[in-house]
C-alpha cells in the first residue's frame, strides 16, 4: 500500500510539471511569434502576423532586418518590379489610417471599379501579361493592372481589400510600369474610357471619399504645395509629389520611434524628423496630393522583383506601402514614393529642367531655355540653379556641382508660339519642352562623379503665360529664439502690371522657419480676371526679387581694406580683412576671394566667407554684416608734345608726326593721330587729333589716362 500510494503521488506530480511545462512553452511560442511578427517591416509596410499583413492602420513597427519567410511564390511571363495590392486605407486620423467604406456597384455586373484602369489599359491596346501566385500568406494579391477578361468567379469584386486565399490562382494584367500616371492622365484628354459613365459615377464616389485630411495637417501641407506651386493640373504633378517626398526625407528601418508618438506624425516626419519607412512615405504623399484636390489613398501589398518564367518567392520582408491617386477619366493609379530611397543609396532618379516662361505680354523672338542667349548650351549650376530633381537635392547637400546641355526653344510671333519640341496643350495653353543632351556631376574639388549616379532624365516645359511677375519681398533676420519668422504683413511690392481685367485677390506669404539656415521669403498671389476667375496658373514669378528669412546663432563684422593708387598697368589687390563680433570658439572663419583690380576705377573690395566647424559647413548660423572697403585707382596723367617743323618753300607739303610724353612709354605702343599739312608759305597749327595706347599684350588701355595734348607749328619759308 505504501508504494502505491508512493508511484500514484509521483505520476501526479510529474503529470502536473509536464502540464506546467507544456503552458509555459505555449506562452513562449505566443509570444516568440509576436515578437517575430512585430520584428518583421521589410520595406515599411504593415507587420505580417501570422501569415497576413495586419490592418490595424496605426504607425509603429518595430524596425528588423526582414523576414525570410515565404509569402508567394509568383511565377510571371514577365522581368519587372510589380506591385502587388492587397488592401487601401481610407481616412487620415493623425496617429495612422481608418479602413474606409466598399463601393457598393460593379462594373458590368462582374467585378469592382477598382478595374476601371484595366479597361483603359485595354483600350490603349496594351500588352497583358501572366502570372501564377501560389498563396503561403492569407492576403489573396493582385499585380496592377490585373485584367478584367477572366471568368467572373476570379475577379475581385471589392474596391478597397481583396479578401483571404488558400489555392493557387492565376492572374493577367496590364504592366504599371508601360505608362506612368502622369502618362495615363495626358492618354485621358484624347482617349475616351470605354466605361465613361461609369467613371465619372465613381469619380464622384472618390472625390467624396478619398480627399478627407484633417485642418491641421492640412495647414502645415498646404504651405508646402502653395512654395511648390501646385494645382492639380500642374503639368507631370503626381511625378513631382513623388519626387519631392523621396528627396525631402530619408530611408531607415531604424528612424527614431518616438515619431510614432507625436500628435500628427506625418506631419513630424516631414517638419522634424525627417526619417522613416515607407508607411511613412507612402502617408505623406497621399496627404500632399489630397491638399493639392488629387483623391488619393494609402495601399499595403507586397513589391515583387518578377523573372520571366521563373518561379520566384516574394517574402514577408517584401511587405511594403504605396499610394494610389485618382487620375480622372481613367481610374487609380499606383505610385511609389519610397523606392528609390531605400533601393539603393547610388540610385538617384529623375532630374528635369526648370520651367521657362514664354509670357504672350512679351517681345516677339525666340526664347531659350532660362533666359540664355541660344540653344544647346551648357549650364552650370554654380552661377544658376536650373534643374530639379532628388539627384539634385543630393548633389547640394554632398557640396558638389553639375553642368548640363539643355536643348529646345520657343518662337513667338505675335500670339503665335511655336517650339522646337512641341509639347502637350494644357487647358489650352500651349507648353514646348526643354531637353537635356548633356549632365555631368562633379565633387567640390571639380572632379568628375557623374558615373556615381543612374539618374533617369525628363524633359522640362517652355510654359506659355499671361506674365511674368516681379514681386519684391523683404529679407528678414532673426537671432534664434525657439520662434519662428513668420513674414506675414511685411511689405510686398508688384513690380510689374496685371494685363486689364485682372487683379491680385490675394497674397499669401508660404514661408516659415524657425532653426538655422535661409528661406526663400516667397509670395503666392491669386490673380482672378473680370469674371472672378482664378487664372494664378497662367502666370511666372520671378523669384529673383523674393528676399530671405534668416534665423542665425551668431552675428559677426567683417571689414576689408581700402587703398589708392595710382594705374601702372599691374594688378591691385588688398587682402587685408578684419572679423569682429561673437563667434563660437570651434569655428573656422575663411574670408576668401579678393579680387585685383587692373584698370582705373573705384571697385568694392568684395570677398567670399566660409564658416566650417569640425569639417561642417556653419554659415547659417551667422548673420553676417559685409563692410567692403574700396580699391581706388586714379587714372594716370600723361602730356603728349606735338613737335614744331619748317622748311623752305619747294611745293610739296610739310606734315611732321614726332611727338615727345611727359612720362616713360617703355612696352607701351603710342599712337598719335596728327592730321595736318601744308604746303604754301606760311604756318599751320600742328595739333593732336587722338592718341591711342595699346599695352605690351595689345590691349586698348588709353581709358586709364588723363592726355593732355600740345600742339607744335609747322612753318614753310
């Protein structure tokens, strides 16, 4: 008895540690998993829990090095980069995104109007192309733009999620890569969709639903389209929201968390911290083109690198966000502002020209690209900032320097304007493009890098317009105190007349800044004709006339020399330079290229200053004041004596051209124009009519003298 009452208690004992351990291994795994899952972000997408991306819509997750877990393996007849949906958001709630509400119709009875591009596409008659998706995720997915010619079981029939999967499945569709939405948006003004009420029904639909965004991200997005300019139909706009989030920010799976945080992040990430992944792109970007008045709205799917032929796997770490934008008379688009940000650091895109102006209250002639004097001619970027793009962000930010061939030209001839490469005709008005057909980049030490970047290149715009308008703001200066320079109120003065009819409503200061550096202190007018109309679009701003805003740390004096001479024909200088004022200990204060000076003249002794702190370029955090001094050089006095001459009546003329100066001509030529002559008896003033003074390299330097000319008498007896 006592045995068995011994063996009973220690299968019980060890029948509970066994349950106990079979708890805590469970705990773990849970919790391994969800750790996992929230380690995964591949390219900044939501996290894949458990086989499928999470809808949660909240910013925030736990940054990784990816997940090689397998979620597809596609198979396609194609090579490319295709992105796969899976599923939008819909509003903007300032921590993340709310799911948004299903289209209830269904184009022909059969799928959602998320197929309304795919029949566009079809209507270009463009290639389709195949691919098999074998599903180890949930998410059912679909490449853009998939098809809608396949049996109605297989068709999706939800505009906003396309559901769970467990089967292999087989889909056909239209490249995203053959036509870009600015592309398909130029396509849609001379090609009519073959569903066209049913766009417009559901275009209505969209413009309801996808242009929500609160005041106050609003405000702070508002003022970046009013700096750039934009109006939803700016010419290649969705490409230039693009590119302006992929050079305005910065790639990383380890950005700062605590931007998840804060109270608009979105917001946060463009204003402060200026660092994130692609939800963080992908959100930016709609909220800019919804403040432009472009429906627009986040998607998560999956980004696969297709083979032809070739089964590859698209894993968890290939979960990634986008956007879509609306583009009427079409459907939704996809567009990606992450992907040269975190695909390769050495890959920089899109570079294009910027625009010039062809107003029609101008002079008949031909117009070069930014006011040159021809075509094809090579820019730099030292004396003229002509070109956009995120290379060129790059290439400012690293010191460095580009030249560029830039080609085309507009010929105006009365309200006629012809171009060299004609352009598309926006709402009328006519454009002509700008080409370039030469792009070098060189480091700050002059050598050239262009080798370094793959930068694909478009065409720039010769825009027709009403006017250019000169509007002159004021510079303002302002020691950092944790405020910002707000310029609003200060003067504005048009330097330039409205045609008749027309009129500013208003103008509206876009510039703010509150750390150290500069900001342009731009100006938007809205210009309304007779009719109220606004017409701002129709107009070029010179911003030559904006002043600056300046927030500095430190305020210094510096003062160059002044002298007087005398001219020589060598070249004067004064290199003497004096800084004063508060400065901070570390830094390296350069004052640098003063000038010489060879010819008479009073001339500013004007210099460069370059400020380095630690290798760092400071300036910004100067104000600097400029006391140039003044290099004066006197013109030098000279006589010049005509000589006296005679002889004896022979009837032949007397004419006598030596003459002796008042100082040394040694390695000068002197010239003396000494006109007259006479051949009767008597006498005649022998006078200087010009001198001229050439130097020993035959330059014309007679303006640095004072003559002083005397005649002499020619006498004949």
């Amino acid at each position: 008895m006592t045995k068995g009452r011994h063996l009973n208690r220690t299968a019980y004992i060890f029948g509970l540690l066994t349950i106990v351990a079979i708890v805590l291994l469970l705990v773990f795994s849970v919790r391994f998993m969800l750790n996992f899952a929230n380690n995964v972000e591949g390219t900044g997408a939501a996290a894949f829990f458990g086989g499928e991306l999470s809808k949660d819509g909240k910013f925030g997750i736990n940054s990784g090095a990816g997940d090689d877990r397998i979620a597809y393996i596609v198979t396609s007849n194609t090579t490319g980069r295709t992105l796969c949906k899976a599923f939008v958001y819909g509003d903007y709630v300032l921590d993340g995104w709310a799911m948004p509400s299903k289209y209830s119709g269904l184009l022909e009875g059969k799928c959602s109007y998320d197929y309304l591009t795919s029949y566009f596409c079809e209507e270009l008659g463009m290639t389709t192309y195949s691919a098999t998706i074998e599903p180890k995720s949930k998410d059912c997915i679909m490449p853009y733009y998939s098809s809608q010619n396949l049996d109605a079981g297989s068709l999706q029939k939800s505009d906003i999620s396309y559901g769970k999967v467990s089967k292999t499945y087989t889909v056909q569709y239209y490249s995203q890569n053959t036509y870009s939405a600015d592309d398909l948006a130029e396509l849609a003004k001379t090609t009519a969709h073959p569903l066209s009420d049913e766009e417009r029904e559901y275009r209505s639909y969209v413009y309801s639903n996808y242009l929500q965004i609160p005041d106050s991200t609003n405000a702070y997005m508002w003022r970046i389209v009013h700096r750039k300019g934009w109006t939803p139909t700016t010419a290649g706009i969705y490409k230039a929201v693009e590119d302006y989030i992929a050079s305005s920010v910065t790639y990383s799976l380890e950005y700062d968390k605590s931007m998840d945080k804060e109270s608009d992040v979105i917001v946060a990430f463009l204003d402060e911290y200026k660092t994130g992944v692609c939800q963080h792109y992908a959100s930016a970007a709609v909220l800019l083109y919804r403040s432009i008045g472009i429906p627009a709205r986040r998607v998560d799917g999956y980004a696969a690198n297709t083979e032809a032929n070739t089964a590859v796997n698209v894993t968890a770490s290939n979960a990634h966000s986008w956007v879509e934008v609306y583009v009427d008379g079409v459907g939704w688009c996809p567009i990606d502002p992450t992907k040269r940000s975190y695909a390769n650091d050495d890959d920089y895109s899109g570079i294009m020209p910027c625009p010039t102006f062809v107003p029609r209250d101008g002079a008949d002639g031909k117009y070069y690209p930014f006011g040159a004097s021809g075509s094809n001619l090579t820019f730099d970027s030292r004396t003229l900032d002509f070109l956009t793009g995120d290379a060129i962000d790059k290439i400012n930010a690293m010191g460095g320097y580009y030249t560029a061939k830039v080609n085309g030209w507009a010929d105006k001839q009365g309200e006629n304007i012809g171009y060299l490469y004609d352009g598309p005709t926006i709402d009328g008005w006519t454009t002509g493009l700008a080409r370039i057909t030469e792009f070098k980049v060189f480091d700050k030490d002059g050598n050239e890098i262009t080798s370094q970047f793959d930068c694909s290149i478009s065409d720039g715009y010769f825009m027709e317009v009403y006017s250019i308008l000169k509007i002159k703001t004021e510079s303002i200066n302002k020691k950092k105190d944790g405020t910002p320079i707000d310029p609003t109120g200060s003067p504005v003065q048009l330097l330039s007349s409205l045609p008749a009819g027309h009129g500013i409503a208003k103008l509206e200061f876009t510039a703010s800044i509150a750390d150290y550096g500069y900001e342009l202190n731009a100006v938007v007018p809205t210009i309304v004709d007779s009719h109220g109309n606004d017409v701002t679009e129709h107009y070029g701003i010179d911003q030559s006339y904006f002043g600056w805003l300046h927030i500095y740390e430190y305020e210094i004096t510096i003062m160059s020399g002044s002298s007087t001479t005398t001219f020589n024909n060598k070249e004067v200088e004064n290199l003497y330079t004096r800084v004063t004022g508060t400065q901070n200990e570390a830094d390296e204060i350069v004052v640098s290229d003063l000038k010489s000076y060879i010819d008479a003249g009073v001339y500013q002794n004007t210099f460069d200053v370059s400020i380095e702190r630690n290798g760092k370029d400071v300036k910004d955090e100067y104000y600097i004041h400029r006391n140039y001094g003044t290099i004066t050089i006197n013109r030098q006095t000279m006589y010049v004596f005509a000589s006296d001459a005679s002889k004896a009546y022979d009837g032949t003329p007397l004419t006598w051209k030596d003459y002796t100066t008042s100082i040394n001509t040694f390695g000068l030529t002197i010239e003396v124009d000494m006109p007259v002559s006479i051949t009767e008896v008597g006498q005649a003033e022998n006078y200087i009519r010009r001198v001229t003074i050439l130097d020993a390299r035959g330059r014309d330097i007679t303006r640095n003298y004072i003559i002083y000319p005397s005649s002499g008498v020619l006498r004949i007896y």
